[in-house]
C-alpha cells in the first residue's frame, strides 16, 4: 500500500485542484478570476510546503521517480 505522508497529500490536493481552477478561469466574471487566482497562490505556496517538507523529513519520493523515468527513457 502507499504510505501518503503530508508531502504526498499536499501534492494530492493540487492535483485536485486543477479542476477547480480551471473552472473558475474559464468563468467570465471577476470574482471568478480572482478566486482563481486564490487557488493558483495556495497550489504555489502548498508546492513550496511540500518540497521543504520532503528535505527536511527526507522523505522524498525517488523510488517513484526512478520507476517513472522507465516510460521516457
């Protein structure tokens, strides 16, 4: 089974919120972009997070990574 730990649950929550945002970036009216633009700057902040969260844990994820470079290489 997986082990998600914060890092990896971070990374899953961006994912799911590309959805989210493109629905509101595709909405015309203002307040739509600006929520947008509220989640576009919670998926940056929560990408930083994650990536310190990863170093200072050393809980990276490159076994994931190696198995991942097989499909383009």
């Amino acid at each position: 089974m997986l082990e998600l730990n914060l890092p990896n649950k971070l990374t899953l929550l961006r994912i799911f919120l590309v959805p989210l945002l493109l629905v509101f970036l595709i909405s015309p009216s203002l307040l739509s972009c600006f929520i947008a633009a509220l989640i576009f700057g919670a998926a940056a902040a929560t990408d930083w997070l994650d990536g310190h969260l990863a170093r200072v844990t050393n809980r990276g994820s490159t076994r994931w990574l190696r198995r991942s470079w097989r499909f383009f290489f």
